[in-house]
C-alpha cells in the first residue's frame, strides 16, 4: 500500500441550472467533497441557498471540481493561511462565487 499525501486547495460546486457557484478550502479535496456532499444528501448543511439548489436541482445538477491546487512539501504542516489566500484570490477572480460554509 502507497500511502497517497491529500491534494489540497480550493474546491467548487457550480450549480449548471443557475449558474451559483460555492468554494471551500480543504485540506483533504477527496474527504471535503465527501463529507459535503454527505450533508446536502441529509439535507444537514448550513448553506441554505447551497442546500435549496440541490434540494430543487439534485446532485446531477452540480459540477464538482477543484479550481486551485495547494502545492506543499510537509504534511504535517499547517496551510490554512495559504488557503486562505488561495480562496481569496478565487473570490476576486469571480465575484458571483461564494463559500461553501456562509
């Protein structure tokens, strides 16, 4: 077994119906598209505009996909200011986007 080191960066749900569009940074893409998409599923997650479009749209709706990758060297290093800068830039770059979590 090959022990495979966490992509990190910035991820984004893009609403194809409506055009919303909703970023997050993550540490693990893999596991925050993951536990993401748990809640929409349980109708559980706090975003409620998120929530409603797929609610009203379903997950077909939604095009997944991370739009900046977080290049690192230590995996036990914390990235959470690089992240944040990453997001930032992401926001500036489209000012229709929104985070995930507000």
């Amino acid at each position: 077994y090959k022990f495979r080191r966490p992509e990190m960066g910035v991820i984004s749900y893009h609403c194809k119906e409506t055009g919303d569009v909703f970023l997050d940074t993550s540490k693990d893409t893999k596991a925050s598209f993951n536990s993401i998409n748990m809640r929409l599923s349980a109708n559980w997650h706090p975003n409620k505009n998120l929530q409603e479009l797929w609610n009203n749209y379903g997950p077909e709706a939604f095009e997944l996909s991370v739009i900046e990758v977080l290049k690192y060297d230590d995996p036990k290093g914390d990235y959470t200011r690089e992240l944040e800068d990453l997001i930032d830039r992401c926001l500036v770059a489209n000012p229709k986007a929104r985070r995930v979590w507000r």
